[in-house]
C-alpha cells in the first residue's frame, strides 16, 4: 500500500484549515471542535501515519521534516490550496510545525494546543535516546513486564510524577497501544525544531499564534514554553485550568463561552 495521508473534510467555507490530532487519538476528535471555530472554514482533519487510516510506505523508517513536507505539499497541490491555517494537538504539533516551516508564506495563523515537539519530553527521550532503549521498548511490545517494572520503579523513587508513570502504563497496557508507542516515538523522532529559527521563521510576517495549555498539564507543561512563546512576536497564550488529557474538550468549552475568538 502506497503513503497515505487520510484525512476527513468538514464543512465548505473559503478559508482552510489543516488539523492534526494527538497521540492515540484520530480525525474524528476534531468533529466536536469543528463548530466552534467559525462559519466560514474547511477544515481538513488527518490521521497522523501510525493512525487510523494513514498509511506509510516505509513504515519503519523514520519520518523526515523534508519527506513529510512533500506529503503535504501533495496534498495542497491535489486540493488547489493556497493558504491555509494550522490547528493542532499534543504529537500532532509536530505536523502543523513542519508544514509552518516548509510553506511558512502559506500560512494564516496556527493554533497549538499543548503542542508536543517544542520541548524535550521525559516519555520521547526515554523511548528514543540513547539507541539501547529503543531496543527496550522494540522488546517491550511483547514482552512488556521488564520495561512496566522499571517505569513502576521510577515512580516509587520518585524520579517522575505518578501520574505520568499511570499514563505510561495505560499507553502500554495492550500490544496493540505498544506497537502504536514504538512506532509514533521512534518514527516521529526527526520531527524537531531549531526553536531559534522556527521563531524566526513565524516572526517574518509575523504569523499569529495561539496557545492553548493546562494549567495542571505535566506532559506539556507551560513552563516549558514560556521562552519560546516570548521569542514569537505575534503569539497568544490561553491557560486553562485542565490536565492533558481533557484538554481538548476544556478548549472546546472554552470557544463555546468566548464566541469571538475564531479562526
């Protein structure tokens, strides 16, 4: 089966928006927020590879910024799409941040809701670095016993949250969920940013940027934001009293009592 970026469209309005969810998730968890974010879009929501319908060739081989731009560029080209705006969430940053690079003139304006890819996360070094533990966690989609001992020993020691060793053990509780980890982290891993010139890369028009973050999110936590969001000079922070993992529906209740922000 050939690459396939899957996607779902909603509505028929002039103005376009690409959005890409987060880990686990799929194009459907954007249908509820869809209405929320103005009368007047189309809003293409994919499948990230790994996910749902989306398919990649070469599905062990890690994803390239310049391999996934051509995807997308494909795509724009397919659709007739001249400019268009971002909104994504949590993993699904390091989508809507790679197409803010590689067609940065495009752009309109980007949403990122606790956007994964613009700080070093304790799960994705873990599962990525150094080359020995990619190796662990290959093994742990097997036999995951060893790997579960040694994220329950961390949590008793206390060198992590015990929310977060939960939330990794709920990621690895089925092989089908340890599978999905390996391959998102592992694959996902040439997905980063030099923040320094992706800055400079929104500044030059400078493109609006939204943020929307959980007060109580220790995945994406926002203080390992702050100096990013500083260095952009066209950027908007919404802090919200939610973890990670309801964070979306926190946002969508959020634009329900706040009509006038948009796209």
């Amino acid at each position: 089966m050939p690459t396939r970026l899957h996607y779902q469209r909603y509505g028929t309005g002039p103005r376009v928006v690409l959005a890409f969810h987060g880990y686990g998730q799929g194009h459907g968890h954007w249908r509820a927020m869809v209405p929320l974010l103005g009368n007047e879009l189309t809003v293409y929501a994919f499948d990230l590879f790994y996910h749902g319908h989306s398919h990649l060739l070469k599905a062990d081989t890690p994803l390239s910024k310049a391999r996934l731009g051509e995807i997308l560029g494909e795509f724009l080209h397919e659709q007739g799409i001249s400019r268009f705006s971002l909104l994504a969430f949590s993993m699904g940053a390091k989508f809507a941040l790679t197409a803010a690079e590689q067609y940065p003139e495009q752009v309109e304006q980007i949403w990122l809701i606790a956007p994964d890819g613009l700080q070093r996360q304790f799960w994705y070094a873990l599962a990525t670095y150094p080359p020995w533990m990619r190796g662990v966690l290959g093994r742990a989609v097997l036999r995951p016993e060893r790997l579960l001992r040694f994220l329950g020993a961390l949590g008793q020691r206390r060198l992590v949250p015990a929310s977060l060793v939960r939330f990794a053990e709920w990621q690895l509780d089925s092989r089908e969920k340890r599978l999905r980890v390996y391959r998102s982290w592992v694959g996902f891993r040439r997905l980063t940013f030099d923040l320094r010139r992706l800055a400079a890369t929104l500044n030059r028009r400078p493109v609006p940027v939204t943020f929307f973050l959980g007060r109580h999110d220790l995945l994406i936590p926002h203080a390992g934001l702050v100096r990013f969001i500083s260095s952009l000079n066209n950027a908007h922070t919404v802090l919200l009293e939610a973890g990670h993992a309801g964070l979306l529906y926190t946002v969508a209740d959020y634009l329900r009592r706040n009509p006038t922000l948009r796209f």
